[in-house]
C-alpha cells in the first residue's frame, strides 16, 4: 500500500464534525496526525474536548488535539450554535462525557507549526469550522504556505442562499476577516460550499442503516443525527433529514467524492458591517463556457455533486 496522507483537521467539532472525523479515521489511505479546535459549534476549548470524545470512540488517543482560538480576529463571538448541535456539541447522544486522554499542551498554533515542520510539502488541512486558527498561523509561522500541500474547507456559499444570513454561511460569518487571510493567501485551496453538502442528504434511511450495523460507531452516529434530523432537517427540508457539510468536504479530500463542477475560480469575502458580512463572492460568470479555471485562481470551488457521498459515508462506517 502506499504512503498514507498526514492530515491536520481544523474543527469545531459537533455533529457534522464528528462525522467528518471518522469517516478519516476509518481510511487506510490518510493518517489524521492532529486536532485542532476553535469556536464555533461549541466553544474551542468544549470541542478538543469533543474531539476527544470521538477518538476514545475509536481508540485513537494517540492522536494530538490542540485548542484553539476562543474569539474571531475581529470583535467578539456573535453566537455558538448549541441549538443544532446540542448542548455538549455531539447531539446529546450518549457518549461518554468523561475521558482519559487531555488535550495537547501545545496550542493550536503550535500544533499546526510542529506538524506542518514534520510533513513539510505532505501535509494538508481540513478546515471545516470557522478559520481563525488557520489565519493565526499564517501570521506566525512565515513559511506555512510552502509547507502545507493543500487548505481543503467546508465553507461559504457561492451561488445559493447562506445558512446563517441570506448571503452567508456559517463557518465565514463567524470570522469572515480569517476567511480572506486564509483563501487569499498564495497555497492551493478546495472550497466546499452551500451548493454541494446541501444537496448530498443523510436520511432516515441511512440512519436505520446504522442502527441496525449495532457497532459502537453507528450506534453513536445514528444517535447524533437523531438529534441532527430533529432541528436541520425540518428547518431546511421540512423533514427528518440533514445536509452532509464536513463530511462532504472529507469525501473531496480523500477524492472518493469528485464533484463534476469543481473550477479553479476567483474567491472574495464580504467583510463589511453591512447585510452582506460573510460573503463568498464567488466569481462564476464562466458558467456559460463551462466553467473554464480562471487565471491566476488558486481556489478550487466544488459547485456540483451527484448526491451520492451519504452512501459512501454510511458504508465507510460500517453500515
């Protein structure tokens, strides 16, 4: 087999979160080597302790988890989203709250500065929260661009309606100022936006199939989105389902899910005061060309996928 792929996951672990991570970890292809957390779904320091959570699942303690950033790099925490993830970040589904293994003394920044060094041009990141610990870092660490293979990131909404304002998603809103650090800084980026994880679904279906795999990791999985399906489903599909965000954007970094829309294109974000805070403006006016990558682009936006990762996702988990 071939050399496995490091892989540092920048996270704000809740549900989707949860789910993204192990579906990395049951891979033999990619090899996790660190955690970062930052605020978001929870608070930074609430979902290391998630993340936590979720390796002691798996028997994964080996693996470092550093906390991260508490505030975004401009004003203050606006919101933390307990009402879709539940009052411990993880759906209220039953998992241990209690664990042996501690949180990195490094911080966040530390960890991703000793990592990028010890995978230097290998590493990639999956940042699938808001993106304040991977704007710290490029402020700290000169080099970190020519380190890092590649930013993969759960984010933004290029030409659909956001999900926490009419223009913006929830990742960018939380600190749009770190979203223009990050997808303007010159390293290869994959946005994974709005248009696809909305449209890749966990169903019920899919959560009868995890009950019935009876595994330690179903059971949790389908208790999670239990609580997932409840909230998110009903509000934006008007039934118990629910959209397939961080771990979609999983699937595009281990390149099991190709999107058949997937440009290299210009990305902006809206950091004004006004209506429009959080915005990916996204340049798409190549559609009518085919979407042809544009010069000088360094992010790769996924614009359209086949709806087929929930599968995948439920199979690579056991179910």
């Amino acid at each position: 087999m071939s050399e496995r792929t490091p892989v540092l996951v920048d996270c704000d672990t809740g549900v989707d979160d949860a789910m993204a991570l192990l579906y990395l970890l049951h891979r033999d292809d990619i090899d996790v080597v660190g955690i970062t957390s930052v605020f978001g779904n929870n608070t930074a320091a609430q979902c290391a302790h998630n993340s936590i959570r979720v390796l002691e699942l798996v028997g994964r303690e080996d693996i470092p988890v550093a906390v991260g950033a508490e505030k975004p790099l401009v004003g203050e925490v606006t919101y933390l989203a307990t009402h879709v993830h539940g009052g411990d970040g993880l759906g209220d589904s039953g998992l241990p709250v209690e664990v042996s293994t501690s949180v990195s003394s490094l911080s966040a920044v530390e960890l991703i500065d000793q990592l990028s060094a010890r995978y230097r041009g290998r590493l990639r990141m999956l940042a699938v929260g808001p993106l304040t610990n991977v704007a710290h870092a490029l402020d700290a660490i000169d080099d970190l661009t020519d380190r890092v293979l590649d930013v993969v990131i759960m984010g933004g909404a290029a030409d659909v309606a956001g999900n926490q304002s009419p223009a913006a998603e929830a990742n960018i809103i939380h600190d749009p100022e770190a979203a223009r650090r990050v997808l303007g800084a010159p390293w290869p980026t994959t946005l994974v936006p709005l248009d696809v994880t909305m449209t890749e679904v966990v169903t019920e279906e899919h959560r009868e199939r995890l009950v019935a795999a009876d595994t330690p990791v179903t059971r949790f999985v389908a208790a999670t989105t239990d609580f997932y399906f409840g909230g998110y489903g009903f509000e934006s599909y008007g039934r118990r389902c629910s959209p397939c965000h961080d771990a979609l954007a999983a699937g595009i970094l281990t390149g099991e899910m190709v999107p058949s829309v997937f440009p290299l294109l210009h990305v902006e974000i809206d950091c004004s005061d006004g209506p429009g805070r959080g915005a990916t403006i996204v340049d798409t006016r190549g559609r009518y060309r085919g979407f042809p990558d544009q010069p000088g682009a360094t992010c790769r936006v996924a614009l359209v996928t086949d709806g087929s990762f929930p599968d995948k996702l439920v199979a690579a988990l056991g179910a």
